[in-house]
C-alpha cells in the first residue's frame, strides 16, 4: 500500500480519541474510562497479567464498565452525525 509507511498502529484509546480531534470535547468520566479500559487492555495483551487481571475484576465491576462503554459509544455515535 501507498499509505502504509504512514499509518501507525495505536493501541491507546486516549492517542485515538486526541488523533480523531475528539479529546476536548470528551467529559471527564469519557477520558477515565478510555484510561481504565487502556490499562486493561495493556495487563491482557500479557499472559503472565492475565491472572492477576481476572482475579481484580468483579462482576459488578465489569458490568459498571459495560455501561460505561455502551454510553460512550452511544456519544461516539452521535459525535459521528
């Protein structure tokens, strides 16, 4: 590809959500959670976390940040139109 020197894969939803000009319109809760969903992609990507990731999830708090995300893909939708 033409373009493929210049695209960099970015894992850090936080260097997204600045890349796609969305950052400064993001609430407060909107950053912390792309913050708290970075961290736990990060420990996932590792087997060795795998373990100590799962044993400090609950299921209250794993269904917090489905809601959460459902929220902020419901903005991110919206930003979209």
């Amino acid at each position: 590809m033409i373009f493929q020197s210049a695209i960099s894969f970015v894992h850090n939803l936080l260097e997204i959500a600045k890349r796609a000009e969305i950052l400064s319109d993001m609430t407060e809760d909107q950053i912390d959670l792309l913050d708290i969903l970075n961290a736990y992609y990060i420990k996932a990507r590792y087997p060795s976390d795998k373990k100590k990731l799962a044993d400090t999830l609950t299921a209250s708090k794993v269904n917090g940040l489905i809601k959460r995300s459902e929220e902020f893909f419901i903005w991110l939708k919206q930003k979209k139109n």
